[in-house]
C-alpha cells in the first residue's frame, strides 16, 4: 500500500535553504535546466525563490528554449466535457460543492450527452476532458462510462468524430481503473488542488475527498490497473504557490520511482471567482501574474518532457504569455457547465464549477496562435500508436518525440482549416503550414509531408505518422 509521500516539513525546509541565493547559483541552475535533464527539488527551490528581475526573465527565456526543444511550436487543442454537477463533496473553492443549494443540478442523459459532442465536433474539436461531480449514484463509474462510449460513437458530417478522450473523475480503485481502460480513455487526470495538508483539509471539510491519501496515491492505482499516462496538477491560490511547485515535482518523482514513468501531463489552474464558493471568490495565497508566469517556467524546467496545462480560465493576454513559458496544451471554446455547448444562456454560471477567463470560440484562439506562430494541433496519433507511459516517455525526454508531434499536427491543423476554418484563420493557417514545411521539416522527410498534405487538400482524414 502506497502511503502518504508528501512531507510538508521537508518542503518548507528546501525552500528556507534556498531563500536568497547567489546569482551564480540560479544561473548554473539555469544552465542545467537547458540541457533538458530536469531539476531536482533543491535546485526548484532555488528557483522558486529567486525574485531578482533579470534571473527571472533567464529563467523564463530558458524555458522557452526547453519547450521549443521538446514540443517545438505546436499547441494541443481540447474541450472540456462537464456531464453532471452533483457532487457529495463540499470543496469551498467549487461552485459544484454539496452545500450550494443555489446551485442548477444537471445530470446528461446519453442524448443531451450526443448533443453537446454534436457542437463541440462540429467545431472541430477531436479531444476532450470529460468530468463530472464526484457523486455515488448520479455520477458513478458506469454512467461516466457509458458517456464515454457515446462520445465515442457521435460522429457528424466531415468525419466529424472524437478520436481520443481524457478523463478527470474522483480516484478508483485498482481493479475499477482496469474498467475505465476498457473504453479506450487516453490520459487520466486528477488535481490534488493543495499539496498542503493543512490547507487540503480546511478547504476539503466533507465527503470523500477530504482523504487526502487516498486522492494522492490514485496515480499509482491508476498505473496498477494499466492506465499509462496520468496528468497531475495543484490549484493555485489555495497555498503559497511555492510549496505547491514543489509538492507537484514530489509528486513527479515518486511516481518514476514507483511506477517507472513520471506525469504526461502537470495542470496549474489559478483560483477563479466560482458561485457560492467562498475560497474562490477570496483566494487565501493569490498568485499574481508576475508569479504565474515564473511558476510556469520553473515547472517547464524542473520537468521538461511533461506536457504543461492551461485552461480558460486565464484570460486571453496572461494565455498568451505563457503559451511561451512552456505551455503545450490548451483548452479552447469552453464551457464548465453541464449542457452549456448547446445552450448559451446567461444564467449558466449557476451550473458551472467556475468562471471563465477565456470565452472567444476555438476559431478565434486558433486564429490568435496561428497569427503568433503556434501550430494547432488536434493529434492523438501517439495514443492510438501505443506511444504512450515509458514509451513516450522515452521520446519525449531526449527531444525526439518533436519529430511526430509537429509533422502531426500539421495534418490535424489541415484537416481543421479545411473543415472548420472561417476564411482569415484558413489564409493564416495555411500560411503558417507553408513556413513550417519549408523552415522546420527537415529535407528528408518533405516530400512525404507535402504528400500527406496533398491527400487530406483532396479529401482523405485521419492522416498521421
């Protein structure tokens, strides 16, 4: 039995040894961190603990050169899928907590489930982060199953379909992760939201995610019942965001060690004003921008080869910065609402788990990141091709894995500009997969791209390598 691996005094031990360090210091940090080998949680907090402008701004500029390193310029594109709001637990920073009796109660039935993929594939979309409220019969394992597998099933006209889904439910049990792996999930995600155990169970009062073990060791039950790529992450604003990058690489590392591959994913959600909840709407620790924008760096070097996750809950100019700190992948057009993709009423944020910063369609963030240079990319080729845990771990840490990752999404972002695209976002778009090809494509493998391109300009999906 895995037990509790978080030791709070440890963390705030590393972070006073590190508390105004030289700058020789930082920058041989620095140096490490560019040779794509990660950093360990001394060195983080070393880091964390620098607030000297000009290191900040080197330590920004390497992650920048780390992200491109591994991910190139390619931004991964998804929904998230919310299909009910009830939930046994009383988190005080979620608008979905058992006690906000204001709160509209949605459960989708399958057909409002089809309905709301229906808008979101005929979009464009083609991944999403399905969630739902932690409840024992509403929300239970077997209906969320069940809407996975329809999700699956909806498709629309253009071979509009979803070709991969990632999941954000409570933690299971070993044997009932070896149930969710059956309906073909990708990723399967969960947040501590507090590494701190003190702020974790003042902010977790009831129901059953106020075990704190049990949510931090689901990772490994998860691995145990087969599923190979997990994402982490910590919801910033509940504790000083320092201890939280550290409980997060603590997290990382213990499940190298544990399970032989570290996180796919790491999520850094910022606290956002949420209905009837009150941790949200005053933030204990809020984490100004100037600090997000260091956080994001310092994850994207303490961890390179994992992906970094931003949603829409940041607004579009801090998205944009940090989509160059290391971010490489991004929701779009989003809604936190059960049923809120078929209907835009303006009472939904009395069914949503928290407000949004981000409200422009996924064309118009598509045309924003095309016009800055960044590659859509809609890509599971990697999930369906068994590149996945070690697997991709083993491409990713070298750098190698860019060599599927930008050739993919160039096909993806075809296919979407073809058959979703208003027309500016296709001129840009194209223009953009023209520069790629000719700028990044190495000459070996051009014509292959440029032939790939050609089929799905006549007419052929699903093009990846």
């Amino acid at each position: 039995m895995i037990k509790d691996f978080i030791d709070d005094a440890k963390i705030g031990d590393i972070l006073e040894k590190a508390k105004n360090p030289p700058k020789e210091k930082v920058r041989e940090i620095i140096a490490k961190a560019k040779t794509l080998e990660g950093l360990m949680p001394g060195e983080v907090a070393v880091l964390l603990q620098t607030e000297d402008d000009e290191l900040i701004t080197e330590i920004q500029q390497a992650a920048h050169s780390v992200k491109e390193a591994i991910y190139g310029n390619r931004l991964v594109l998804f929904a998230p899928l919310y299909i009910a709001n009830l939930c046994a637990n009383n988190c005080l920073y979620c608008g979905f907590r058992r006690d906000n009796k204001d709160l509209n109660r949605v459960a989708l039935t399958m057909e409002q489930i089809e309905s709301e993929v229906r808008v979101l594939e005929r979009e464009g979309h083609k991944r999403l982060l399905m969630l739902c409220g932690e409840h024992p019969t509403r929300s239970s394992l077997e209906y969320f199953m069940e809407a996975i597998e329809t999700a699956y099933a909806t498709k629309t006209e253009k071979g509009g379909e979803i070709r991969r889904i990632n999941v954000e439910i409570a933690p299971l049990q070993a044997e009932e992760f070896k149930l969710l792996k059956k309906t073909n999930i990708g990723t399967y995600v969960l947040f501590q939201e507090t590494y701190h155990h003190a702020t974790y169970k003042t902010m977790h009062p009831s129901g059953p995610k106020k075990d704190y073990v049990r949510r931090l060791t689901a990772m490994h039950r998860a691995q145990e019942g087969g599923i190979n790529d997990v994402g982490i992450g910590a919801l910033f604003g509940l504790y000083d965001y320092k201890f939280e990058v550290l409980g997060l690489l603590f997290h990382a590392l213990q499940l190298e060690q544990d399970c032989g591959v570290g996180p796919h994913t790491i999520s850094i959600p910022r606290l956002e004003p949420a209905f009837n909840a009150p941790a949200a709407i005053k933030p204990p620790h809020p984490v100004s921008d100037h600090d997000f924008k260091k956080l994001v760096a310092i994850i994207r070097l303490a961890v390179p080869y994992t992906g970094m996750i931003l949603s829409t809950r940041e607004n579009p100019e801090i998205r944009s910065e940090v989509f160059e700190l290391g971010i490489s992948q991004i929701s779009a057009g989003s809604r936190t609402n059960p049923g809120g993709y078929q209907e835009d009423s303006s009472d939904a944020f009395r069914a949503a788990q928290f407000n949004l910063g981000d409200t422009r369609t996924l064309d118009e963030v598509i045309f924003d990141i095309t016009t800055k240079g960044h590659i859509p990319s809609f890509c599971t080729a990697c999930y369906r091709l068994g590149r996945t845990g070690k697997d991709f771990m083993d491409l990713a840490k070298p750098g190698l894995i860019q060599k599927f990752c930008q050739t993919n999404a160039l096909f993806t972002f075809k296919e979407y500009l073809m058959d979703y695209a208003t027309p500016s976002t296709r001129e840009a778009g194209e223009k953009l997969i023209q520069q790629t090809v000719r700028e990044k494509i190495k000459t070996g493998m051009k014509k292959s791209v440029l032939n790939k391109l050609q089929k799905i300009e006549d007419g052929k999906r699903d093009v990846y390598i």
